[in-house]
C-alpha cells in the first residue's frame, strides 16, 4: 500500500480506503498503484473473506481520473492493464462491496461497479461523467445488465448525475444510509458474509458472474460443475453437523 490507499483488516474484513480527500479521491498513478496492491492483498490473505472499498471523508467517494495529471502527461488510449478493474485486470474469488461515501464520478462509478454490493450514503450521487469531457468509457460495458437499457443509455449520454435513492430503486445499489452510519452498514453486510462457508459464498459469486454471460441451460450446467467441490468439501459435513449439535459451524474453506 502507498498513503493515497490504505489497508485496515478487521477480523475477517478488509478495508481499503482511497486517500486523497483533498482532491476528491480522484484516481492518480498512486492511487492506481496502491488499488492494485489492496487487491492483490486481499485475494492473497486467507483471513480476509470480504473487503469493504471506500473514499476517505464525506465528500467523495471518488471523483474519477486525476483529470490534471492526465492531462500533463497527454494521455491517450489507456494500456490494457492501466487500471485496477476487479474482473478484468484484477482477478478475485472474493466478495467485494462498494461503501460510496459521495461523489462516484467517472472513474468512482466504475470503482463501485466493480464491487460484488454497493451501500451508499443518502447524500452519495453517481455519474458516468465522460461524455462531458471527450473521454472513453469502455469500463461500463457490464451496466446493461445492471440498470434498465434506457436509464443506462440516459446515464451515459447526457453525463448527468443520479442519486443514491433512485438507483436504489433501480436494484443498483444495495442500501441507503445516512452518512455517518455507512462504513457501519457495510460492515454488518460483510460481517455476515464473511459468517457464512467461504467455499459457497466464492461459488455463488462466480454464479452470478458466470450466470450474465450464459444463457440459461448454459448456465444451469455450468452451474453443476462449479459446485461440485462444495458439496465434496470438508465445510459441506460441518455446515449439517454445526446445526445438528447447535452450534456455529467452524470453516475450514476446504
């Protein structure tokens, strides 16, 4: 990790916090940097079974590119592998969720489409901002299959802001909070992931991911094969016999 990302565990979760408040979390060669390092970090640990991504402050989640850096270099097409984007440059089996803070601009948007879950704060606002500023945005390819076609087409064509609330209404985001009480709700929703058997919840992730790109006899048979080391798996004996001795299940993750 660098100062512009932090890295904090606590128990079985992992929180990385992008740290450049002061001007807006906007995403530089640091951040960038330190982003693949977390995450790198996280799928490494076998103690961290969630990680909670966040901004630091209350203002922004994170505004984006680093629009000056960019500029002083003349940055073009980006390289393949320039930026930290979990499922493409960055592999995980892990749940991730997106504690969104503020603003999720451009860049931001794209840090909290990655992730698995999203909470945000009531006063979080989202946008996919390039079209404002003649830039790419070959990241948010995955939205259709998370907002209606036509809200993701308004999204990205006038550049216009939405709120927490309506894309709450829309399925995007998970849950809304007031402010103070977001890095807490997502620690309660990674807490009881993190509770359940690590084999099922990284099977079930790849389910839903696998599951998009598939149609639906596809998906069902591929389904059977992810899943059989579950079911053969040391935790798949503990998980029945925890609830016939009534107690809580000790996870193996094997």
């Amino acid at each position: 990790m660098n100062e512009a990302v932090l890295y904090e565990r606590r128990g079985q979760v992992a929180i990385i916090t992008i740290n450049r408040p002061e001007a807006r979390n906007a995403i530089d060669r640091a951040v960038r940097e330190g982003m693949f390092a977390a995450l790198h970090r996280v799928e490494a640990e076998p103690e961290v079974q969630v990680a909670i991504l966040t901004g630091a402050g209350d203002r922004a989640f994170c505004a984006g590119m680093d629009l000056k850096e960019a500029a002083a270099e003349g940055r073009g097409v980006m390289p393949r592998g320039f930026l930290p984007v979990i499922g493409d440059t960055v592999e995980m089996t892990k749940p991730t969720i997106a504690a969104v803070n503020g603003f999720a601009m451009a860049g931001g948007w794209m840090f909290a489409q990655m992730c698995d879950l999203c909470v945000a704060a009531e006063h979080a606002v989202f946008a996919i901002t390039e079209a404002k500023v003649g830039r790419g945005t070959p990241w948010a390819a995955p939205l259709i299959g998370m907002l209606p076609q036509r809200i993701a087409m308004e999204v990205l064509l006038t550049g216009e802001p939405i709120g927490a609330r309506r894309l709450l209404e829309l399925g995007y985001v998970n849950q809304v909070v007031p402010g103070p009480q977001l890095m807490e709700a997502a620690l309660v929703l990674a807490e009881r992931i993190a509770a359940n058997a690590p084999l099922t919840v990284r099977a079930c992730r790849e389910l839903v991911h696998m599951s998009q790109e598939m149609g639906r006899s596809a998906a069902l048979r591929a389904a059977r094969h992810l899943f059989q080391p579950v079911y053969a798996s040391e935790d798949a004996k503990e998980g029945p016999r925890a609830f016939a001795e009534k107690r809580k299940p000790v996870w193996q993750g094997r």
